[in-house]
C-alpha cells in the first residue's frame, strides 16, 4: 500500500458538534474508514497508513486485554516519538484504558519520578528501550513489547468507551518544581480537536509537524488534529537535528502546518535564505510569548499563501483563544493579541483577590464545561485550581497564571505570565515587555530577562542571542531599550550566549540560565587596560560599584550598567578614597575612567550652568529649566525625558550657579543669568522653553523678558508647575524648618507614611511583618546615607541651604502680566485641586492644558515615554506655527519688492553656534556636552 502524497482533493468539512460526545476512537474509526489507504504517520524508520496504524493499534489493545482486567485503568506508554507511540496510545484506548506517555529522552531520573507516580500495573515499549524501561519501573510492573504482540490477529476489543472516560494522564511542571499530572477525558480532547479543526480549516491534505514530545501537551492538538481529521502527522527531532535540517525537512516533506514554539521558529527562521520552495500554509505558535518581531519574521521569510497563527492554551483546556494575521497585518502592541473566543470556552480577567478585576486587566481565567478533570492524585491541587460554579451546572474556572487585557473589541492581549512579574526598585516590571524590546533592537536574534541577586541588590539580567557574533553589544542594546522603556526596566547586566536553553518541548529553560558572573559585558569599545594612578584608582572604584571584575579605561559607566541611583555613589566613592571634586554632571560629560581621571586633578574647576542633554541638529533647541533646587542632579532626571523626545531636537538644560551667594536669590536676577547663558547658544528666537516644577516659574519669567526684548517665544511649556504665591512660600519655608525629616526619604514623609500603610492593610495578614521588615530596612539604609550623599547631592550644607533659598524665592515670585501662551503638561493625579485653575487666570485663557500619566513623582520617572511623547505634540505644534509665521513673512517681504532674507530658525543662528558650543561658546560660563 503506498503512503505517498495524495493530491489536494478534500475541501474543509467542520467538525461536527455531536462528536464529542462520543470517544476518540469512535473518531478515528470512522477516519479510517474514509481514509484508510492515506497516509497517516511517517518518520525517518516507518511510514503507515490509516489502515496499518489501525491495525497496529488494535494488536496493541488485544496485547493489553490479554493481560489486564477489562475497565479503566492507567497504561504506561514507555516509547519513542514515531508510529509504534501512536498505534500504542490509539490501542490502549480502544482497549477501554487511559495512557500516560513517558518520553524515554527526557532523562532517567524525571521518568522515574514520573513512572512511580503513575502507578500503572503495565508499561508498553519496545525491543530499543525494554531494558531502561525494566531499570525504571517500579518493581512489579508489567513490561508488553510492541513486537510480542505483532503475530497475533489484531482482533476487536470491542469495549465501550464513554466521553466522560479519562483519556490520558499528561505530567506538566507544578509551581514546587515537582510534576503534576493533567487528566483529560475523551469529550474534552474531541472539543480541543472541534476548536482546532474548526478555526485552522484542517482537512486530509495537510500534513502536520509534531516538533513536541508526546509527554506535553503541546502535542495532543498536533498528533490528534491530524488523526482525527485524516491528514498526516510527521515527527522531527528537532534538538538532534537543528534549524537547517527541519528547513530542507519542511521543504522535502511538503508540510502544510508548522507548529512550534516562537524560539524554535526564530531559529528556523534564521536559517532560511530565501531560496526554499515551502509547501506551508499556515504557521501556528504558542507556548510562549509571541512577539510583534516574530510576525515581522514572518513576513520576510514565508510565502505570502501561509497565514500566521496564534493561540492561548493550557495543558488544562488547551485552546483557549485564537488569532490570525497575514502580510498585511500590522499589530501596535510589542506582544502578538491572543485573539477572539473560541467554542464554548469563555474568560474574565481576575484581580489578586480572586474576584473579577475592576478594569480590563487582570489574571486570565477560563471558564468552560471541558476543563481538565483535575490533577493525578492531587485532590488538594484539584481543589485549589478548579472553582465551581454553583450557577452555572457543568461549568468551573480555572486560573491559568497569565496576565492579560481585553480590548474594546473583546480582543485579548497577552501580558506574560503572572510569575514573571517582579519588582524592581520598587516598580513593578514585566518581563515579557522588556524582552520584546530587546527583540526589536537590531542584531538580537531571542532575549530572555530574569531578576537575580547580585551585590547591589535586585537587578535585572538579560541573556541575548545576536544574529551575528560581535554586534550589537551592551551600550548599543542599552541605549536602544532607553529610547523605549523607563530607566528601571532596562537590564542591569547582559550576558551574550549562543544559545538559551531550552526544556524539551523548546520553551526557554529559565532555571537552567547560565550565571551571568561579574565579568565585564561586551562593549562596542575594545578593552585598553587603564594607564596611570589616576586612571587605574577611576577604575577600580568603577569596578566596585558596578559589581564587575574589571573596567576598561575607555568602558562608559552607563554602558556597563551605571544608573541615576549609581551615580551618586560612584561620585561619593571619588570624593572619599581620592578626595576628587567630580560632580555627577561631570560624569554625564565624561563616563570613563580615562575621562575622568584628567579633570579629578582640578577639583577648583567650576562647571557651566549649560548642559547639553541630548546632542541634535534639527533647528533650534529646546532649553529646560529643571525643577527641586535646580542642581546636576535634576538634570540627570530631565536628561531621562529628553531620550524620549522625538530624534534630532537637541534639548539643553540650566543649571543653577555652584553657589547663590544671596541668602534670597532674587527670581529676575536669576532669569537674567540663565539669558545670558542661553544667548551665547542661541542669540535670536524663536525660542523654546521648558521648566518642571518650580523650574516653570523661572522659564515663565524668562520668556516674559524674552518678549519684552521683542524676541519670540514659540513654546512656554511648563511641567508639574505650582502657581507661586505668598501661601506656597510659607509652606516651603515649614518643609525646610522639618527638613531633616524629608532629607532620607526626599519626598514628603507624611505621604509616604500614608502610602505604605495604605499598602500595609491591603496585604494578607502573614505577609504584613514581612513587608513592614522590608521597608523599615530601606528607611535605616536612607537614613545612613543620606549624609554622604545629600552633602554630595547638593554641596554641603552651605549648597543645601543654597538651595532652599532658590526654591524659596521662586515659590514666593510675584507674576507681572505676560502675553505667552503656556502648555501645562498636568499628571492626572494632581497634588492640588485648584492646580489648574490658577494658571488659567494668569494666563488669561491662553492655556493649553495636557494630561500625563502618574503624579508630580512619577510622571518623568515612571510615565517618561508617555510625557515626551505629549511634549513632543506641543513642540511640533509650536515649529509648524513658526513655519507658517515664516512663510507669511516671505510672501509680505516679496510682495513689497524686498530682497532681505528671512530667518529660518533651523538654519540661523543655531547651527553655526553649535559648531562653536563643541570648543566651547566665547562667553560666560561652559558649555556641558551630556548625551546619555
């Protein structure tokens, strides 16, 4: 009989609903009486029809009877993934039993937890594996040889098999680390094929890739979607054979259906080179997060006739959700939606309390009548996973550990798994979202995140796979992630592997990843041992405080992982082991120990009061007045806003004078200094200016005589910024008189008090000591170095008092009337109720308020992408009304015979200044180039 391939003849026929009431091998009987001489299953030793895997089949159930009792009971199927697996699954069925597959490549320890737990009376193998299997077992178990059984007739067990009757026992992963086993009934795997069939179109003419072993169940949908269909199934062992093997595999075999996990297609998808005739039509992948790079992948390396396919399962339901896309699909989201419903098979997203979840967000639960029936053995794990629903008969719930959202169209979007959500620095992160970035950054082929103790505490690790060895490296994939997430989600160390392990079934084994160590990250800039005292003593102290083993003298501090928190203490660690006069900014200008080390020997030096936070060349710049006390160190928080900007607009910060010698540094004597600086880069407008928090002030009063000079403002934009007056002054003058309680903790000590007790009470009752010990231990740690590093932060005491005295005299400025229309960018949780109100007065109306996301604390820290993004609508707002205003000149100039050019603010005056800026501008004080 020749199983060859049989031309496409059969059109799609849709499951029938009443099938499932019935068993799987009622299913396949039928299949092979429609479909007996197609081919049903072939691998590099065999390939047999229908009709000799039915035959096969029943010899096996025969072979079973002869030796067991009749009634269910467990088998132990103890087989290498092929046809004599398969005939001895559908045999033990027929034979009225349920199997448990034990995959013999999985290793002898795990299956010999696996075959005890069993508890099965007979194990089925082969002539290969007989002698393990009797190593294994334990004792008293019953050994059946496929081979013993060939001579005899095949016969017909004839037993009746209900839908209600277990089918299999599959062990999958428990939270302990300890296996548990899924226990499927007959309806439940006909409903998973109907949900299958159904939505992929599967007919006689596809063939199938089983890439899975047939002990997860990520096989179940693959090897019964075919067989239950009558299409054929093809194994290929993909971890002996690789990437390349299964592309000329997928081309010679002629498959139809691809199914796999994304890191294996990732795989595949790299070896492909274009020139493969692939017979595909539809590319199916789950197990894992799918990313909006893997359908970019798809786009590139497969034919236009195959759609992409996702889905959500579980070996407890498995399909759950559905979603296809073809070239022209373009998805916004970093992560593949999970799709729509599917038959019978509802979901809510539910909070941490159980209950549904008051927005569109929350753990994804199912609801359904063919849930698994529960766990082998394990009625208390049973109990804790499987709700019932006294309201709905013959429905229960079942929580599946993944996070996700619905869209307005009822679309799910899936979040990652609810285990892979930690917290860092007290921010909540995703993992998942973070490794779909590094997916997108070019050159990173597969990027997996985990938090991992370290000598600073809890950082962030990323393990990366690159397309081509050598590139991208640390700095380069650190930047990028910058451009895209806050600073707190960006890994703190990357480790550059060849590959990432992976369990059998090709999902990433995060238990097996390599430790990262303390070894230096591979930098775009070659290693240079550092030269001189200086230079090695810079080094060292880089080394320590970044946990690393060794630094280069050109190695930049925040390519090797330095953050804003780092910083302070990199700066404190000068200061006391050299007694050098390095200033953060100095460390955002120069970030190397080489850099560094020459300017450490001037400590007398004074820094300028202009810092460059981002280099560009596309028109005028954007200047910023920083909030708090106007200090290095608020530069470094706008500095993570100005990443975010849109390329090309170069942004300068103002930084306020080393030392106000006034006690009450008057607010237009200050706006008048920072002109001055402001007009060495930048001598005619239009200007564009920005201020954050009290920093808004000092902007607004430097645009009021800016446009009193006749100069134009085209953009006031003031970020966060308290309307000043007599009752603002007053209360900054309470804080400073408390000031030695807010100093360790730098935001209001009341509101944090609120905050966590709010935190305290929401908690379990067992959980409330633990995280009371956690944030008491922050506090003494906030307490004991506040010293250094708030002396450090600000100067000293004479700096500190400095300070007060600059927030203290903007609070208290008086407004004289302006004509410059203002952007206010306000967090959605304001700290004030009148905040807005004020500011429409003054402004006479010309407001133009935003929303941002978060409160005054996070709305640059946390919320960054999503604030620049809203400066950056005012900004262009601003540039298109510049250049209409420019245009309307140009036509007035030619109208009256004029021949006088008109300025354009993105050729004159600003780019021959910023050739003078890189030497240094000819006037007071210095220019800063800082670009990170």
């Amino acid at each position: 009989m020749t199983a060859g391939r049989v031309a496409p003849t059969n059109p799609f026929t849709p499951f029938p609903k009443e099938e499932i009431e019935g068993s799987i091998p009622a299913r396949f009987e039928r299949i092979v009486r429609e479909h007996g001489e197609r081919l049903a299953v072939r691998n590099a030793e065999a390939a047999w029809t229908y009709r000799q895997l039915d035959e096969a089949a029943r010899r096996v159930a025969r072979g079973i009877l002869t030796r067991r009792e009749k009634g269910a009971e467990p088998v132990a199927v103890f087989l290498p993934t092929g046809p004599d697996l398969f005939s001895a699954m559908l045999g033990t069925l027929q034979a009225g039993k349920f199997y448990i597959p034990i995959d013999p490549a999985l290793g002898d320890g795990r299956n010999a937890v696996l075959l005890k737990d069993a508890g099965a009376g007979l194990l089925v193998t082969n002539r290969a594996t007989t002698d393990l299997a009797r190593r294994l077992a334990p004792t008293g178990t019953e050994i059946l040889r496929v081979e013993e059984i060939e001579t005899g007739p095949p016969g017909d067990p004839d037993q009746a098999v209900s839908p209600d009757d277990v089918a299999y026992v599959l062990f999958t992963s428990g939270s302990t680390g300890e296996p548990k086993g899924v226990v499927q009934s007959h309806r439940n795997v006909l409903h998973n094929i109907l949900k299958l069939t159904n939505g992929l179109h599967i007919t006689p003419d596809d063939r199938q890739t089983l890439l899975y072993s047939c002990s997860f169940g990520a096989s179940v949908s693959d090897l019964f979607g075919a067989l239950l269909n009558g299409a054929a199934v093809l194994p290929f062992d993909f971890r002996s054979l690789g990437p390349r093997r299964l592309a000329e595999w997928l081309e010679r075999e002629e498959l139809t259906l691809y199914h796999s996990v994304p890191g294996v297609f990732r795989q595949l998808a790299a070896s492909l080179d274009g020139s493969e005739r692939l017979a595909l039509r539809l590319l199916k992948l789950g197990g894992e997060p799918v990313l909006a790079s893997d359908l970019e992948l798809y786009r590139r390396r497969l034919p236009r006739s195959c759609l992409f396919h996702v889905s959500l399962g579980a070996t407890e339901i498995n399909i759950i959700r559905q979603w296809f896309a073809d070239h022209e699909t373009r998805i916004p989201d970093p992560v593949a939606p999970l799709g729509w419903a599917v038959d019978e098979t509802e979901i809510v997203l539910l909070g941490d309390d159980g209950a549904p979840a008051p927005g569109n967000t929350g753990e994804i639960a199912v609801v359904a009548r063919t849930l698994a029936l529960g766990y082998w053995k394990r009625p208390d794990l049973t109990a804790a996973a499987f709700e019932s629903l006294p309201e709905r008969p013959g429905y229960r719930l079942y929580r599946t550990g993944d996070l996700g959202r619905l869209r307005p169209d009822g679309c799910l979007l899936h979040l990652g798994r609810k285990d892979l959500q930690v917290k860092i620095r007290g921010y909540r992160v995703e993992l998942a979202e973070v490794e779909a970035a590094l997916a997108n950054v070019p050159g990173v082929r597969e990027a997996v995140v985990a938090r991992r103790e370290t000598l600073r505490g809890q950082q962030l690790v990323a393990w990366i796979v690159r397309s081509e060895r050598g590139a991208p490296g640390a700095g380069v994939i650190r930047r990028s992630l910058a451009e895209r997430l806050p600073g707190w989600m960006v890994p703190n160390r990357f480790a550059f592997v060849d590959a990432l392990p992976r369990t059998p079934n090709g999902k990433v084994d995060r238990q097996a990843l390599p430790d990262p160590g303390r070894a230096r990250p591979s930098l775009e800039t070659p290693f240079v041992p550092p030269r001189g005292k200086a230079e090695e003593t810079v080094a060292e102290i880089f080394a320590e405080v970044l946990g690393l083993t060794g630094v280069g003298a050109r190695d930049d501090f925040f390519d090797l992982g330095g953050d804003s928190l780092l910083v302070l203490e990199l700066v404190a660690r000068l200061e006391e082991e050299g007694g050098w006069g390095i200033t953060p900014a100095d460390l955002l200008e120069a970030p190397t120990p080489a850099g560094l080390a020459a300017p450490a020997a001037r400590p007398e030096r004074s820094p300028g009061m202009v810092v460059s936070l981002r280099r560009g060349d596309d028109g005028p710049p954007l200047f910023v007045v920083p909030g708090g006390e106007g200090s290095e160190n608020e530069l470094t928080i706008f500095a993570r806003l100005a990443r975010h900007l849109r390329p090309g607009i170069p942004v300068f910060g103002l930084r306020r004078p080393a030392r106000v010698r006034e006690d009450k540094p008057r607010c237009e004597t200050l706006a008048a200094t920072f002109l001055e600086h402001l007009r060495v880069l930048q001598p005619k407008g239009p200007y564009f200016l920005a201020g954050e928090c009290v920093g808004g002030i000092l902007a607004l009063e430097m645009a009021r005589r800016l446009e009193a000079d006749g100069e134009r403002v085209a953009l006031l934009a003031l970020l966060d910024t308290p309307r000043p007056g007599l009752a603002r002054a007053l209360g900054h003058r309470v804080v400073t008189a408390t000031w030695p309680l807010h100093a360790p903790f730098g935001e209001s000590l009341a509101r944090r008090i609120r905050h966590h007790t709010r935190n305290l009470v929401a908690r379990e009752r067992g959980r409330r000591w633990r995280y009371l010990l956690e944030k008491l231990q922050i506090a003494a740690r906030a307490l004991i170095g506040s010293g250094r590093a708030g002396a450090l932060s600000a100067g000293g005491d004479g700096e500190r008092r400095s300070g007060r005295a600059y927030v203290g005299e903007l609070l208290g400025h008086r407004l004289r009337p302006f004509g410059v229309p203002i952007t206010l960018l306000v967090p959605e949780e304001p700290r004030r109720r009148d905040w807005t109100g004020g500011w429409s007065e003054l402004a006479k109306g010309r407001l133009d308020l935003r929303l941002v996301p978060g409160d005054h604390a996070s709305y640059i820290r946390e919320h960054a992408a999503e604030t620049a993004a809203v400066l950056d609508e005012a900004l262009e707002k601003a540039r298109a009304g510049c250049s209409a205003l420019r245009d309307t000149d140009a036509d007035r100039l030619r109208e009256n015979g004029s021949t006088a050019a008109v300025t354009s603010p993105s050729t004159s005056p600003f780019p021959e200044n910023q050739a003078r800026s890189r030497s240094g501008p000819k006037g007071p004080g210095n220019h800063l180039e800082v670009s990170r």
